[in-house]
C-alpha cells in the first residue's frame, strides 16, 4: 500500500504520449480512476515529460525542484533517473486515500516534503509550460534596450549616407 500523508509527494510514470498525459492530468474523473477511484484535485497535480530535465534528472528535480527530503529520493535515484517520458506528480494534499494506480500509471515512489508549502495551486510560469505541453515556448521579444541600439545604428548609417550624397552634390556643382 502506498502511504500518504499531508505533506507527502508522489511520483507515477505515464505510459502514455505526453499530450495524453497532460490531459490524463487536467481530467478529475480519469485521473481518479487511474488511481484507483480515489478522490484526486487536478489542481494539484503535474505532467512532466522526463526528457525535458536534460541532465538535471528526475530525482534532482523532486530534490532541487519540489522539495523531497533528499535521503530519501537518493535511495530511488536509479529508478527515477531511469525514467524516460511522462510523468505524473502528485502535490502533497492532491490525495487524501492511499492512491492504488492502475495502467497507465505505475508507481515510481512517494516521498516526504522537506519543508511544508502553502496551500493553494502550483505557481505555472509560462517558460515551464514547454516542459507540459512538448511546445517550445515563443522567442523572447527584443528588448527595448537592443531596440534602441539598433535605431541608433540606423539613424548614423542614414546621416553618412546624406553626408556623403552632399559631398558629391558640392563637387558636382
């Protein structure tokens, strides 16, 4: 049986497309009953595609990124770095019964929050959407400072080209 508690986050991998599994994540009633058909707020869970964390790992990323007690993760590393693809997270208070997974799910581990984290649902940036959605996120605007260097460079570019058009307008007459 998988524990829960208040302060406990659990980890699932997805044996789905990202897409599907995003939407596995959005969608109550589905998601609760990959879990067993426990109650489950949707709010407080994420998909998370593996490849997207490069380097940094699964297990680093639940350490660094949601604040697992890092003794107990390392004790998992292999198996979550291992992971490749989806996964679920589950915040801790997105269950309050033991969750029993069932396909797609499978149970990668459940590990205790070393600090306690407000209520309320996950703070989503826009840059961390890519790593959701497997789009990329849009190019950064220029920002007004590269703006303001380049209409310089094109205001002097403009007066030597008049300088030089009335040099040769001098010599011609």
């Amino acid at each position: 049986m998988i524990r829960t508690d208040a302060e406990t986050i659990h980890v699932f991998a997805v044996d789905l497309p990202m897409p599907e599994a995003a939407a596995l994540a959005d969608d109550g009633a589905a998601l609760s009953e990959a879990l067993g058909g426990i109650e489950v707020e949707p709010d407080k869970v994420i998909a998370l595609d593996t490849r997207a964390l490069a380097d940094l790992g699964l297990s680093s990323y639940l350490v660094e990124g949601e604040g697992a007690v890092a003794a107990d993760v390392r004790a998992d590393a292999g198996k979550l770095d291992a992971a490749q693809g989806p996964v679920l997270i589950l915040h801790p208070r997105a269950v309050t019964d033991p969750p029993v997974p069932q396909s797609p799910l499978r149970h990668l581990g459940s590990y205790r929050r070393d600090r306690p984290m407000p209520e309320g649902p996950p703070i989503r940036a826009a840059s961390a959407e890519a790593a959701a959605t497997g789009v990329p996120p849009a190019a950064p605007l220029p920002r007004n400072n590269e703006r303001r260097q380049s209409g310089i460079v094109a205001t002097v570019a403009l007066l030597v080209a008049l300088g030089v058009v009335f040099v040769m307008w001098l010599i011609a007459s």
